[in-house]
C-alpha cells in the first residue's frame, strides 16, 4: 500500500464476512451451512465463547483475535439464519442497531446529561437504567441460570450485594456451611490458594460419586429463590 492509497473504513471487512456469509447460505453455496439451525449452531457458540477465554487466560494476542473471529462468525451465521424467518426476520443490521442505541441510552454521561463520572457511578447508573428498561422487579431477573454453577454463584452473589444490605444478608446455603468456608478461606493467601481447595472438594465429591456441578447449581437455585423471598418480604414491610 502506498502512501497515497486510502485506507478502507473500519468495519468494511465486517461486511465482506456478512457477503461471505450470505453466499454460503443461498442456492448453491455450502449444503452444510445451509441446514444450520439456531438450535444446531448452539453448542458451536458456546465452544467458541470458551476457546475464546482460554486465549484471554493464555494471554495469547493471536490466538484472542483468530477466537474472536470465530465468535464473530456465529454472530452473523445467526443474523443471517434470523433474516429468513418468514414471520419475524430480522438481520445483522438490525443486531448493530439495538446494541448501538443500547451504548447510547446506557451512557447518558456521554452522550447526554448524566452525571456519573467515576467507573462506579457509571455502573450503578447502568445497573439501575438496565433494570429500569428490562422492567426488572428483582436482583436476579436476568441472570442466566444456564451459566456454569460456579460462575452461577458468583453473578447471584454479585447481584445480592448489589441490591442492598437485605439481599446481601441471604447466605448461600446453610449458615455452618458458610462458617466452614470462611475458616478455610482463612488458610488461602490468594486465589492461587483458593483453586486447590475447589479442586480437592471436587476430586473428593467425585471420589463418593457425587456431581460437584449439580451439586452447587442445586444450591444456587436455591439461594436464587431465597433472594427472591427476601426481597418480597422487604417489600411487603414498606408498603
């Protein structure tokens, strides 16, 4: 390229993979393509979404980029499977406006009045316009129950503490499990401490035949309902 060629936008590759995309799903593109269903691409965007982190945790430039990519594609094989709907089509168009409209409205602070400035006003703010937007009467509206089960407990927890000092009080399972848990966190300095503890709980689990998987998304289930109660119970005292 030389100095006086013209860059093309950024974006403009998006388009030619949308191009690409369109080509492999009309008559006489790629018969495999072409039976693809949402449902049959599910477990592809999932294995996509992982390879992608494992490049993060790898700290792998390339590797994060060529992933990317990969979850790219599932975004617009989607769009475009989505886009032959007879009764409901929509395109990856329509994908880019509601997530652009979505950045705009989540940001007032940037693109209106807002007032928040720090990180933490910013994602307060967010939290309370998404659950404004969503109608959301509870923490736990919205979180994916089919998350892993410990990334599970993690975000129901996150959403507790968010929620205020009465959701925050509901401990996940019973109150002497939580006390053990403390006395052996208290023997980890760090998280490099902290992933033999899981790993020995989930090899001893596995020695009694028991799924550790089951057994905490069982768990979380449980104090997902038990928010749910606190909360109503709190409501129900101001009224």
């Amino acid at each position: 390229m030389t100095a006086g060629d013209r860059v093309p936008p950024v974006g403009t590759r998006v388009l030619e993979l949308v191009a690409v995309m369109d080509r492999l799903r009309s008559p006489g593109g790629c018969p495999w393509d072409a039976e693809q269903t949402h449902a049959s691409l599910r477990e592809y965007l999932l294995e996509e979404a992982y390879e992608t982190l494992e490049a993060l945790d790898l700290d792998d430039a390339d590797g994060l980029r060529e992933e990317l990519g990969d979850l790219l594609l599932q975004v617009v094989f989607h769009a475009r499977i989505a886009a032959e709907d007879p009764v409901r089509p929509w395109t990856i168009d329509d994908v880019a406006t509601g997530i652009t409209a979505k950045l705009i409205r989540r940001h007032p602070h940037v693109f209106a009045d807002g007032a928040a400035r720090t990180p933490e006003q910013v994602s307060a703010a967010w939290t309370e316009l998404k659950r404004a937007e969503k109608g959301r009467s509870s923490v736990v509206d919205g979180v994916p129950m089919a998350l892993p089960a410990l990334a599970l407990a993690a975000k129901l927890r996150h959403r507790a503490v968010a929620g205020g000092d009465t959701t925050a009080a509901v401990l996940p399972a019973k109150s002497e499990a939580m006390t053990w848990a403390e006395q052996q966190l208290a023997d980890c300095r760090d998280e490099a401490d902290l992933g033999p503890l899981f790993l020995a709980l989930a090899t001893a689990a596995a020695d009694r035949g028991w799924d550790a998987e089951s057994a905490l998304r069982d768990a979380t289930h449980g104090y997902r309902v038990a928010l749910r109660v606190v909360e109503g119970d709190g409501a129900a005292g101001r009224r």
